[in-house]
C-alpha cells in the first residue's frame, strides 16, 4: 500500500513539472472568438482580439503590401516564434500541422508579418485553420471562427482600395 501511493506521488511529481515547463497557451474559444472589419478607400484592417493577450491585426494600406501585427497587452513575447497552421479539433484529427514560418518579436510586446506569411494566415483563416504562433514560453492561436463575413468586407474593400496612399501621392512629382 506504502508503494503503490510512493508511486502516485511521484507521478503527481512528474505531470505537475510536466504542465511547469508547457508554454502558457492563448486563443479565443468558438465563443468568444470576435473579428472586426474597419475600412476605407486609404486602409483596410482586419482585427481579431485574444482574450488575456492581447489584439491580432491584418492592415492593407492604399499602395502598400499586406501587414500582420500582434500585440501583448501585458506579456513580453519570445524573441523568435513559430507560426503554423492548425485545424481546430473539430474539423479534423489533431497533428493536421502546417509550418508556415517564423517570426521574430519587433519590440517586447509585440510580432510583425510581412506580406507573404500574412497572406499565408489569412488564407489558413478562410480554410478554418487556426494560426498558431508558438515559443518556447508562449502559445498563441488566431480563430478562425466568425472569421468568414468580416473578412468578406475586407476582401471588397481591399478590392477597392486607391492605386496610392496620400502620402505617396504627396511625394510624387506632378508633370
């Protein structure tokens, strides 16, 4: 009896330093998972907040090439995450994982994408995958619930766009 309880503690032991060395995970669940679609003739953006987190964002500007940001509100994020691709447990077996790059923090609490791995997030988004940025301290999933009519406006309205921003018209020289 002795042993058999020795052994149970010693595997509480072991699963608790198991879940101490797990990176702390954040996402919106199906329920709380909330896109907004803000827009005009000069930007479009796609917003997505992550409770506890902080706030996703995708920016088209007039002129300019797609951007992601993700900020923090309060946790200082790895120097370099990875980013995948994931179905969500609903849709598929888990382990459907596609690598889709790699990304290093511009500031301590926040990520910046450049045009391709944006436009390979947002494409994952449309499919119902969930990206996934990931270090060794963090976890961080973008849902692809609700996803679908906000990005329907911010596919119209990039459509829609000015060839230029006001800034780079500014800049040009008029003959």
């Amino acid at each position: 009896m002795a042993r058999s309880i020795a052994c149970m503690a010693f595997g509480l032991v072991l699963c608790a330093a198991s879940f101490a060395d797990a990176p702390l995970e954040f996402g919106a669940g199906p329920a709380a998972s909330v896109w907004q679609f803000a827009g005009s003739r000069t930007s479009c953006r796609l917003l997505h907040e992550i409770p506890n987190f902080g706030e996703a964002r995708f920016v088209q500007e007039a002129g300019g090439k797609l951007e992601f940001d993700m900020s923090a509100w309060r946790l200082e994020l790895g120097s370099v995450m990875d980013v995948t691709s994931e179905s969500p447990p609903w849709l598929t077996a888990p382990g459907s994982v596609k690598e889709l790059g790699r990304v290093e923090a511009s500031a301590p609490h926040e990520i910046v994408a450049g045009a391709q791995l944006a436009d390979a997030m947002l494409r994952a988004l449309y499919r119902g995958e969930q990206p996934r940025f990931v270090s060794p301290d963090v976890g961080v999933s973008i849902s692809a619930v609700s996803f679908r009519a906000p990005y329907d406006s911010y596919a119209r309205c990039v459509a829609q766009l000015l060839p230029a921003s006001f800034s780079q018209l500014e800049r040009s020289l008029i003959v």
